[in-house]
C-alpha cells in the first residue's frame, strides 16, 4: 500500500492490458482496485524500447509536481479491467512511491519503484 500510483505498459491490446490487470491485482491484492493506474503511451504511443524510458520520465515529472497524468483517449472501461484508470485529466495527488511497469512482447518485463527525494 505504499504504491500511490502504477505507470502501466497499458499497451491497449486486450490480452496484454488484461495481463497486466491480473498480475496488478496478484501482487497488490484488495489495495488494486484503489491505487491509481495511467498509462504514459496514450499520450506518447507505443515506442517499444523507448516506453520504459518515457514512463519513467513521466514518473519523475509526477513526483516532482504531486500529480498523476491522465490516460488520454479513454472512452470505454473494460470489465475485466477493474483498476482505478485515471482518465482524460489529471489528477493531483501527493506521490512518495510509484511503480513502473515495462513489458516486452517477448517475455522481458520489468518494474522499478521511484521514491520521492527528501533533502
């Protein structure tokens, strides 16, 4: 529960969006359906090897400026999806941790955590 945000790979295939939801949903259990999930490449598109790299970017700019950027072009939640998606806006928020997804189509996948810089 000391995630406060999930920058998911949300590549917006259905197999691979629903993969994500469930591992989401094994590693956090009750705490998935609460934590805020976006997904960089709604904005940004599907840069393959560069995602992770943009996402990360993101997260950084999030944690600097307490806000969760939104998910664009969101219109239709699917079922088997049950997070809480940040759509169209976004969303201010005190961040301290967030998590990284990246995913590979070939079976590499990565997550990083990012912690707030207290000086």
């Amino acid at each position: 529960e000391d995630i406060d945000c999930i920058f998911a790979n949300a590549n917006s295939t259905q197999i691979a969006d629903r993969s994500e939801v469930k591992a989401i949903h094994e590693v956090f259990g009750a705490y998935a359906s609460k934590v805020p999930v976006t997904a960089v490449k709604s904005m940004v598109g599907e840069c393959y090897s560069a995602s992770g790299f943009m996402a990360t970017s993101a997260a950084l700019g999030a944690l600097c400026h307490d806000f969760i950027p939104p998910t664009v072009g969101f219109n239709e939640k699917d079922p088997a999806c049950n997070v809480d998606c940040v759509p169209h806006e976004a969303r201010e928020q005190k961040l301290q941790h967030v998590l990284i997804n990246s995913i590979d189509p070939n079976g590499s996948n990565s997550c990083v955590i990012l912690k707030r810089h207290e000086s």
